[in-house]
C-alpha cells in the first residue's frame, strides 16, 4: 500500500495535533487519575475522583444498560460495550464527554485495545459463530471482522505486545469451556485451550508469561482459575478460588491476582509466584469488576446491589471505604497515567492487525510545550479562514 509524500504528511499532522490536545488533558490529570464507572441500570458513566473518594460528574454511556468498559492506553478514549446493545460507545476522557457510536452487526462483549491504542478488538457474535470485530480507532470505523469459534463468545485478553488474541468460548449448557488462541493479524485460530466451567474472564499477567481464566462455576462449592502458560498453550495449574468468581485483575506490579467472588462477597487474594491463594478479602455483597489504581496502593471493586465502589488497601488487604456511584455498577477502569504509548510491531513493521501503522515520536517536555502552542496557533487560523469564508 503506497501513500504520496503530501497525504501521508496531512494524516501525520493531524493525527500528531489530536494527540498533543489529548495528552496535554490527560497530562492535567495525571496527577490524581480518575476512574470510570459504567451504571448498567441508569445507562450513565460515573467519574470519580479517587483520591478524594466521590463521584465528581456522570457521563451519558450512549446505549442501553451498558456493562463494559476499556480505556486507551493513552487514557483519551473510552470503549464501552453491552450485551444489550450492538453498539460501541466511544467516550473522548479529555473533553469528558460523549463522542460517537459505533454500531455492530450484533451486541458486543469484551473490549481490548492494542498497545499503542491504534486498534481495537471487540468480540461478538455472529451467525456463524463468535467474532471478534477489529476497529481503527483513529476513524471509529470497524476495518474487518473475522469468526473465530462456532460458539459465542464472551470474553477477551491480549499478549502486552500485541501479538495474540485469547478468546472465551460461550457454552450452553455450561461445560468445560476453551480459550481460543488467535493471530490478530491473520484471524486465524492456532490453538484451543480447554479450562474450566462457564468461564467468564480472562487476563494476561503484565509480563506476558500466563494466563488467568476465571471459571464461574465448578462441580465443587468452589469456583476456579486456571493458570494458562501463554508460551506452551498449556494448563500449569488450576487454583481454588471463592463462589462464582466473576472477575480477575493483575496487581500493576504483577504480584498478586486478586478475584471476585460474587457468590459469597470476598475478593480472592493470588499469590502469582506460586498460583496459590494467598488470602481473602471480605467486600460487600456481589462484587463484580475489580481494577487497581495505576500505583498498586489501592483496589476498587464495584458492588450492583448496593450501587457503590468499594476501596481496598493493598498493603493491608483490608477494606478502606466505599465511593457511591449509580445505578448498577458494573465495568471499571482508570484512566492511564500520562505517557506515549509506544507502539508494538511485528517483523513487517505493522502493528498486528493493523493496514498502516505509524510510532509515535518520543517528545520531551519542552518541544511538547512548543507544539502545544503551534497546534493552538495552526487552530486558530483554520477557524479564522472559516469565519472570514
């Protein structure tokens, strides 16, 4: 695929100016990150300034009862998704508001972004099957879809470099589920991994090294986690966890996991040296989601019944309060600390999955602080020529 000297330097001016404008919002905030709390039941995204542990604004969620939410690895946009709805809401975090809907061929599940946030993934079903539907972020505009089980899915991770996808395989009725290993750029499915019953989350630790599948229900009291070495495509263990675990969620430092059991109100606590439960954590009621602040210090898990985010302190492993949110509270996220991301390429120089793939370029604070003012400037002029006609 060519691009001409000209076209090329329009989209990197332009992708380059949206990129200043965003981080310099995310840079404001940088300080104190906020998370985001999708509201199923009232279809509103909760803002809340954890530091000071209260909701600071709602957000309109674009769609019926959503439940998922995914934010870009520069912490400028928001992907929220719903089983109830076969739409992708996008939220622009710097302007805080509501801006486009993507729409799908059906309702979507999961979301996951690639490391540099040029894509996005997003599974969903299809007539023939489970799909994962690959969106350009820069345009909002889905590039392709491919199937990749004859079940639905419900469920998705990626390798921190982007190199694969694993997605849940959905069965009725339940019963040893799979996780399907998937090459983003070809779509093609290498393997399938059989882990536990009516899995419903998975998670790859930051180094790349495993997985965590957390399966909802087992033949025991218990619910599980397998342990999926991501190198081998092997079970290395299968780790006895709390009733009906929902959710898992690596520590930023890799060490622990901690699980939602939202069958009995605690949080499992993984010691992910020796895939062993370390501790349990007792939360509210129905614990869903679970999300720990960028510096590790804290956990914030969200409560549906009681409508509320509950905090843990990791150092304790004991409940620190909780933040009232809205209605239903389901996905949680953060936004991402201030930084560029650096994009991940395969051999060819693309990002897995992508068409065009451009890095970005490494800026320091004072050249920053320049283009700021010249993008402002170059805005200026072009609403200037358009009011003068």
């Amino acid at each position: 695929m060519s691009v001409n000297a000209k076209g090329w330097l329009s989209v990197a001016v332009r992708n380059c100016s949206a990129l200043l404008l965003c981080s310099a919002a995310v840079w404001a905030q940088a300080a104190a990150p906020l998370a985001y709390v999708v509201n199923r039941d009232d279809s509103l995204v909760s803002v809340v300034d954890v530091a000071r542990q209260r909701t600071i604004r709602t957000l309109p969620a674009g769609m019926a009862m959503p439940q998922e939410i995914a934010i870009s690895p520069d912490g400028c946009l928001a992907y929220l998704s719903s089983v109830w709805s076969a739409t992708i809401a996008v939220l622009d975090l710097g302007k805080q508001q509501l801006l486009a809907g993507i729409p799908l061929n059906s309702v979507g599940n999961a979301v996951v972004f690639s490391p540099s946030g040029a894509l996005a993934y997003v599974d969903t079903p299809t007539s023939n099957g489970g799909a994962i539907a690959v969106i350009d972020t820069a345009n909002h505009q889905i590039m392709r879809t491919f199937v990749v089980s004859p079940q639905n899915t419900r469920g998705m991770a990626i390798q921190p470099d982007g190199s694969r996808l694993y997605a849940l395989e959905q069965h009725r009725p339940p019963d040893a589920g799979k996780v399907a290993v998937v090459d983003p750029v070809s779509g093609t499915v290498l393997e399938r991994i059989s882990v536990g019953m009516d899995a419903t989350d998975i998670k790859v630790h930051p180094a790349g090294a495993y997985a965590y599948v957390v399966n909802g229900e087992s033949r025991q009291a218990q619910g599980s986690v397998t342990v999926i070495n991501t190198r081998t495509h092997t079970v290395i263990a299968t780790i006895m966890v709390g009733k009906h675990p929902s959710r898992v969620a690596f520590h930023p430092a890799g060490t622990p996991a901690y699980v939602t059991n939202s069958g009995d109100g605690t949080v499992s606590v993984i010691d992910t040296a020796r895939h062993a439960v370390a501790g349990s954590i007792p939360v509210e009621q129905a614990p869903q989601h679970l999300v720990f602040h960028p510096d590790g210090k804290h956990a914030y898990v969200s409560h549906p019944q009681s409508d509320t985010l509950s905090v843990i302190d990791t150092m304790t492993q004991q409940p620190r309060g909780s933040v009232t949110v809205g209605s239903a509270p389901w996905g949680v996220a953060f936004a991402s600390d201030a930084r560029l991301a650096t994009a991940k390429a395969d051999g060819s120089g693309l990002e897995a999955g992508s068409v065009v793939a451009a890095k970005p370029i490494p800026i320091s604070g004072v050249w920053a602080g320049l283009l700021l003012v010249v993008a402002g400037i170059t805005a200026l002029h072009r609403h200037g020529q358009k009011f003068t006609g």
